[in-house]
C-alpha cells in the first residue's frame, strides 16, 4: 500500500463502550469519589474545556441526584493560552469560558477530562488554576487513559477504562447531550 493511497480509505471505528457500559463506567467513577473526599466538603470538581466538562456535569448530577450529596462545587477551566503549542496553528484558535465561582485555595480540586492523551492538556491545566489560588491537592481523572500515548510523567488517580491505543487511532468520547448518544469509539485510519 502507497502512502499517497492512505487517505483515500475508509475509516473503520469499534465500539469501545456503549451507552450502558459508560452509564457503568460514571457510577463506579461517582463511587470512587465518594469513597475519597466523602461529603464533599473541602472537594470542588472541575471540568477542563471543551470536552471534560460533559463528564463533569454528568458526574455531580450523579453525585447530587444518586448518592444525595449536596451542592457538589463544579467549575470549568479553559487551557486554550496556557497550552504549550497555542501559538503553532496557523488557524485562529477558539477560547473557550472559565467558570470557577469558588475559592480553590486550601481545596482537594478534582480535574475532569473525556480523554488522557499525551498529558499536555493536564500540565496547562496545572499551571491555568494557580491564578485561583493554591491547592491543597490536586488530582486527576479521566474516562478513557489512553496509556501508550504519554508525553508527560502524568496519570489518573480515577479512569473510567484504559485503552492501548497507537498513535494513529483515535479515541472519541460521544455525550447524548452533545453528540446525540453516550458511547466511545476506536477511530483507525
């Protein structure tokens, strides 16, 4: 096969989770929170832009509406100009909105993201939140840990699944609330 050829086939896509397999994932996800920050208290959640915070949201309404803890703090981060390779796209790069209506000083902040992929996306978001303030702690998780694909010493403390993916193979994480259905696929080119 040429490689002049190779962007002329098909893309083949497996399911990785289907909707009940996600909806399994999320609860086991709550449960694991629970078990480690308890009521919440001194717990805010945070859901790194774009896609993390489909996850986030579904999480504390989990957390609020299944397990009846109250008033879990959610918050959304926006990397966009923290990232390390903002300024090498040659097209115009889209912010999106940061929302933390809360104090994240002396806080156990949990980063929420769809995908672990190379770890940049992490490292901006480590260096986007010190402008609100210091951290008791910081840990982080993820639906899918892509784990052949790190750049960075960086990995969840919670993951829905691991998936050993190469390079070339996509992984996408649809949300019923976006994209119309809750399901993960395998891209191949």
């Amino acid at each position: 096969m040429y490689p002049e050829y190779i962007s002329e086939l098909p893309m083949s896509q497996k399911v990785l989770l289907n909707a009940t397999e996600v909806h399994i994932a999320l609860h086991r996800l709550a449960c694991q929170l629970i078990e480690n920050h308890d009521s919440f208290h001194n717990t805010v959640l945070i859901g790194i832009q774009p896609r993390g915070v489909y996850l986030a949201e579904r999480l504390k309404s989990m957390l609020e509406t299944d397990y009846k803890i109250k008033n879990v703090p959610l918050g959304y981060l926006d990397i966009t100009f923290y990232r390390d390779d903002f300024r090498r796209s040659d097209k115009p790069l889209e912010a999106n909105k940061t929302k933390i209506n809360f104090i994240v000083e002396d806080k156990k902040v949990v980063f929420i993201d769809d995908v672990l992929f190379t770890g940049r996306s992490i490292r901006s978001a480590l260096t986007a939140i010190q402008s609100f303030g210091r951290p008791l702690e910081i840990e982080l998780l993820t639906l899918i840990d892509r784990r052949f694909s790190r750049h960075l010493p960086i990995q969840p403390d919670y993951r829905g699944r691991q998936v050993d993916a190469i390079n070339n193979e996509k992984v996408k994480v649809c949300w019923k609330e976006n994209d119309g259905e809750d399901a993960v696929y395998l891209i191949k080119n």
